[in-house]
C-alpha cells in the first residue's frame, strides 16, 4: 500500500473518530442522564423487572461513556494516548471497558430473556418475571464482572516499543491473556454470545406476542408489558444490525494480515458500536409512548436547572430575602461565571491543543480569572458551612440592622472580593519569568502564582487547604449539633424551619468531601514536606476531579431541594392531574318519611 493511501486511511479514521465521537459523547451522556431520570421517576418503571435491567444497562453505558470514549477519542482521534503516563490510567482504561461492557450486554440479554418470560402463557415461566430475582440476577452479573475484570488490571501495564525507542504503548503483557481478550472477550462475550442470544430470544418474544391470550392483570401494568416489550425489541434489532459489522470486521482484521485499510475498517465499526450504546435514550423516546410522557415532566427541570437556581432566587422575594440564600447566590453566579469562561476555554484547548487566543492579554486574563473565580467559589462555601452555625444556633448576630451588616454582609463581600485582589496582585504585579507558552494549558504560566516562597505558602494555605478543610470539617460539625440539640439534649428543636438552610449546605459540602477533599489531604502532606511521588497519580486525578465541582453545583441543588422542584414543576405547567374517584360510603336509612331510601356519597380521595 502506497505512503498517500496509508496517510489518507489514518487521516480519514482521525477525521471520523473526531466527528462522530465527540456528538455521540455529548448526545450520549445526556441521553443516559435522561433516561435515568425518567425510569427512577416513575413507579411502575421501577417495580418492572425489564424496567431494572434497563436502568442497570442505562448506568453502565453511561459509565463507559464517561470513563472509556474521552481517553478512546484523545487516542484515535488527536492520537494523542493520554494513558501511557500513569499505570493508573493504562489499567483502569482495560478495567472499566470490560466491566462496562459486559454488565451492558449482560443487561440487555437478561431483559430479553425477561420479556420472552412475561409473554410466555406458561404461568412457572412467567412468575420467573420479578423484581426480586432481577437485583439478583443484576447482584451476580456485577460481582463477575468485576473478578473478570482482576486479570486486566493485573496484566494491563505501559511498556516501550522497543529499547531504543522512547514511544510508550499501554498494553496488555500476558501473551496468552492477549489472545483471549481478543478471542474470548472482544469476539464471544461482547460480539457473538450476546448477539446470539438477543436474536433467539427476540423471534421467540415475537413468536410468544403474535399467540398472545392476554392474562387477567391491570390495565395500566398490561400497557406497560407492551411498552417495555416494544422497546426491548426495537433496542435488540438495532443493536443486531450495528454489532453484526463489528463482529464480522473484527474477525477480518484478526485472522488477516492488518493494514490501514482493515485498521480504518475497525475504527469505523467501534465508532457503530459506540453510537449504539449512546443512542438508548432516544430509542426509547421514538418507540414509546409511556417514556415520552414521562421525559416531558422531568426534561426542562434536569437541563435547565442550573439558570433555573439563579433566576429563582433572584426574582423570587422570599428566595432573596432569606440571610442563607444570600451566599448561595454569590456561588451559583461565581460558578456559572467560571463554566462559561475557564471550562470553555480549557474545552477549546483540549481540542485544538493551543490557546484560544495566542496573545499575553489573554493568557494572563485566563489564569486570573481561573485563579480568583474558583477560589471565590471554594471560600464562599467555607463561609457558608460557618454561617450557618450562626444562623441556626447564635441568631442573635442576625438580630438587629448592625449585626447583620458585620456578620453577614461585610464577610459576604470580603471572601467573595478577596480572591479577585489577591491574585491581581499575584499576576499582575508581581514580576513572573516564565514564558507564554500557548501551547500548554493556560499558557503554561499558572506556576507564576507560587514564584514568590512567602506568597505560595500563603496560596497553598490560606486560599487551598484551609477552605476545603472547612467545608467538611464545619459541615460535620452542623451534623452533629443538630442530631445532639434533637435528640440528646431532649430540647425542642424547630427542624422544619432550618432544614432547607442544613440541606443546602450539605449538598455542596458533600461535593467538596467526594471531589476536593482527598486531594487536598494529598496537598496537605505535600505542604508539609512529604514526597510528590506519594500517590502522585491519585493527587493527579482529585485535581481534575475538583473542577467539577462548579459544574455540579447547579445540579446538587435542583435535585436536592424540595422547593425548587415544586416551584419549577408549577411554573413550567407540569401539573399532576388530581386523581378523582368515586367510593362507596355506608348506607344509612333515611328515616325521613319524605325521603325514603338510601343515599350514597360522592367523596375526592386525592
């Protein structure tokens, strides 16, 4: 094969892998989000034995979406292979694919297999159909999947290509292991024995529906036999016809010898295979009519909550004037600020591999801003989780106009300004040798914030470990005054009229304590004088970890609090229609001669 052919193959698979991969992992994880949130919404999703097999499925797609197609598209697609840098990385990419991958198709057969069960006319076949032996079933695919996974993580390592090479490869070291995951997983477990199984028991679903006596069962449970069969049929047929490529190619590109030709082929046909497993969410809209009714109470207030917080607590008077919603306000701006600016920016390095702009103006407004936004959201937190000690337990600092000015407003606008003087000062006006490199992530210059030995120590303190340390700490703290005031003191405790303050603080606290909070003891250990070559490449991880945080915010909120969810469901219209029903009272005589008889009344239930 000539040189241009080879280059035009590699360029064209780039190409597709760049283009089709990325909307799939946008449309993807979005769909599974959704798809989520409509079955755990609704309660007759969630009694159905098929229903939970979709879930599990659902969650498990979602995962490898999450975990697998960013490192696969940074590979094939900027062929760039992230992974060979930490052993970490290289061995939870094999760990998780296969994990993923086979509790997904385990699922998906599993809820074949269940509606072939619940349309079968033999009443032992059909009591096979529960929810109980579902989580059963759903308990032991999980746990063997997981020991399956124990040899890829064993024998999944980063080697160089030769000795005289400085290319790394993440690969699997065991030989003979390496033919089985070719052979045995990639070919039989996620091509041929999951194929096989959807087609048989697809026809008999099919051959079962077509001789169908309906059995004698609610009406509403019968409509959902009949969505749920509908939708396991249509989600079989199309995964048959993209996994049946796949299949077929790779056995070509492993039994012949392998080319750019056949290496495009396989690209193209895991790209197929990877909008299949994106693409359940909207399957399930197309096919039934139950889920679309569904997706429309739950779509608007789980895609737009993030503006929906912010808007709400400013126009609403109630919101507003409430002291604890105050610095929730100063977060969610600060946060939305930080996602339109640095994650934007940082999105468009990642795919160009330079700056948006290549000018100093830029790159120093880029680390400021990432600098002092993020910061000013972590030590509003901190204040948060201190003030509402004040606010439940010490109300005598909000008691009168001064107080609330000098705890309350004056600390407000000191953590919420502070990050923004500092880090001018850090940026602007202390000199900075280091070079603009607008080739590197926020052009290379974010160690210009730790030049000075006395400014960094302060930076790593003060402005890092000190904040994060105070969200947990004083959030636990909150938890236990709280239980001790209700419980152990035997003292009236007003619960209902702090709960929403209590919430809202433990709801971000609880961000922080999962996503912040191990990295920072790493920081910590650091500061100290501890080794960077301690846990370095979990240190790594919880660092880029901690920039979800202003991400989720808006989302911890919206699912969390009551309020918002009834105030959004009511403006947005989606009502519940009240459930009415006519009941049988007791019949008493009516002695009246007048009125002689019975009567029976009419009373609203709900």
């Amino acid at each position: 094969m000539s040189t241009s052919s080879i280059s035009f193959y590699t360029y064209l698979s780039q190409q597709i892998t760049i283009y089709s991969c990325i909307p799939t992992l946008i449309l993807g994880v979005l769909g599974g989000l959704l798809s989520l949130i409509v079955f755990l919404s609704l309660r007759t999703f969630r009694e159905s034995s098929c229903a939970f097999y979709l879930i599990v499925m659902s969650l498990a797609n979602l995962i490898h979406l999450l975990v697998w197609l960013p490192g696969y598209i940074i590979i094939n697609g900027f062929g760039y292979d992230w992974s060979v840098h930490s052993v970490f990385f290289c061995k939870s990419r094999f760990y998780f694919f296969q994990l993923c991958l086979l509790v997904s198709y385990t699922s998906i057969c599993f809820a074949m297999i269940d509606q072939f069960l619940s349309t079968s006319s033999n009443p032992s076949l059909h009591r096979l159909c529960n929810i109980k032996l579902a989580r059963y079933a759903t308990i032991a695919s999980v746990i063997v999947s997981l020991l399956h996974g124990t040899p890829f993580a064993l024998y999944s390592n980063v080697i160089s290509l030769s000795l005289d090479s400085n290319q790394l490869l993440c690969v699997l070291t065991n030989k003979i292991f390496g033919i089985y995951f070719n052979v045995g997983f990639i070919l039989v477990f996620i091509g041929v024995l999951p194929l096989t199984i959807m087609i048989i028991f697809g026809l008999l679903t099919y051959n079962n529906i077509k001789n169908l006596a309906y059995r004698t069962v609610p009406l509403v449970r019968r409509e959902l036999d009949k969505q749920l069969t509908r939708m396991v049929l249509v989600q079989v047929i199309f995964n048959s016809i993209v996994l049946l490529p796949y299949v077929i190619v790779f056995i070509t590109t492993f039994y012949l010898p392998s080319d750019n030709f056949n290496l495009f082929l396989l690209i193209l046909s895991i790209n197929l295979h990877t909008v299949a497993l994106a693409s359940l969410f909207y399957i399930y809209v197309c096919v039934s009519r139950r889920f679309r009714q569904q997706f429309k109470h739950v779509f608007l207030p789980s895609t737009l909550c993030s503006i929906f917080n912010i808007y709400y607590l400013l126009t609403k008077r109630t919101y507003r004037e409430e002291l604890s919603n105050h610095v929730i306000i100063f977060i969610l701006i600060f946060a939305l600020f930080f996602t339109l600016t640095d994650t934007v920016w940082c999105i468009f390095y990642y795919h160009t591999n330079s700056s948006l702009l290549s000018t100093p103006a830029f790159c120093l407004t880029w680390i400021y801003l990432d600098f002092a936004v993020f910061t000013s959201v972590i030590m509003l937190t901190a204040w948060a989780s201190i003030e509402r000690h004040m606010l439940i337990f010490h109300q005598n600092f909000s008691a009168t106009p001064l107080r609330r000015l000098m705890f309350h407003y004056v600390p407000l606008m000191i953590f919420a300004i502070y990050p923004f003087i500092y880090y001018f000062i850090v940026f602007f006006l202390i000199p900075c040798d280091i070079p603009f490199d607008y080739n590197q992530l926020r052009c290379g210059i974010g160690s210009c914030a730790y030049v000075d030995t006395s400014f960094a120590l302060w930076d790593s303190i003060v402005n890092s470990i000190l904040p994060i340390f105070a969200i947990v700490l004083f959030s636990f703290a909150l938890i236990v005054r709280v239980w001790y005031s209700k419980y152990r003191m035997g003292q009236r405790f007003p619960w209902r009229n702090y709960r929403k303050m209590l919430f809202q603080l433990l709801s971000i606290s609880f961000l922080y304590f999962v996503l912040a909070f191990p990295a920072m003891v790493l920081y910590t250990a650091y500061t100290a004088g501890v080794s960077y070559d301690v846990g370095a490449d979990f240190f790594e991880i919880g660092i880029y970890l901690i920039s979800f945080i202003a991400l989720l915010t808006p989302f911890v909120l919206i699912v969390l609090l009551p309020e918002f969810r009834a105030t959004i469901r009511k403006i947005i219209g989606f009502f519940r229609r009240e459930k009415h029903a006519v009941v049988p009272q007791a019949m008493p005589i009516n002695r009246l001669r007048d009125y002689p008889g019975v009567y029976v009344t009419r009373t609203d239930l709900f």
